[in-house]
C-alpha cells in the first residue's frame, strides 16, 4: 500500500493469496523506493526459508549470517511504515 503497487494487490486479492511471484516483485520495488536493504533482506530471508527450512541444508552459523540483513530489512520496513517496535 505505501508504494502504490495495486496491480500486484489486486492480484493478490483475486487470487485469495501472495505468491513467490507477487512477494518478490514487491521485495524489488520496496527496494527501489524505500532502500536496497529491503529486497537484500528479502533475498537472505528467502533464501533462508527454502534452504533452512524446506532442504535443511543450512546449519547454525549460515543462519546466524543472514540475520543482520533480515534485521535491517525490518528496521527499514517500520520506519516507512511508521510502526515502532513496543517493548
């Protein structure tokens, strides 16, 4: 919503759910607009889901490397959206 992608909602909602597809095409233009930092923490997260949790191929310290970028990510995300982290 705040990147004005509503041809990538609307597919969204005609369909009744994301996709790989429709999640990178936003990851990339978050990236675009926002900062890179979103759609590289998009692709350690990614790339962390399939081979971490699907393959099992990725142990402790693989894991450990992608955090920071996924952290980052996040940190951009709720400052666009304005969101603050309660504790």
């Amino acid at each position: 919503m705040h990147l004005n992608l509503e041809d990538i909602l609307a597919r969204v909602r005609r369909r009744g759910r994301w996709t790989l597809a429709d999640l990178e095409k936003t990851a990339r233009a978050a990236g675009r607009g926002i900062s890179e930092d979103i759609y590289i923490g998009w692709d350690r997260a990614n790339y962390l889901h399939v081979w971490g949790s699907h393959e099992a191929k990725l142990d402790a310290e693989d894991v450990k490397a992608r955090i920071p970028y996924i952290e980052k990510m996040i940190e951009k995300l709720k400052r666009r959206t304005g969101e603050r982290e309660h504790k």
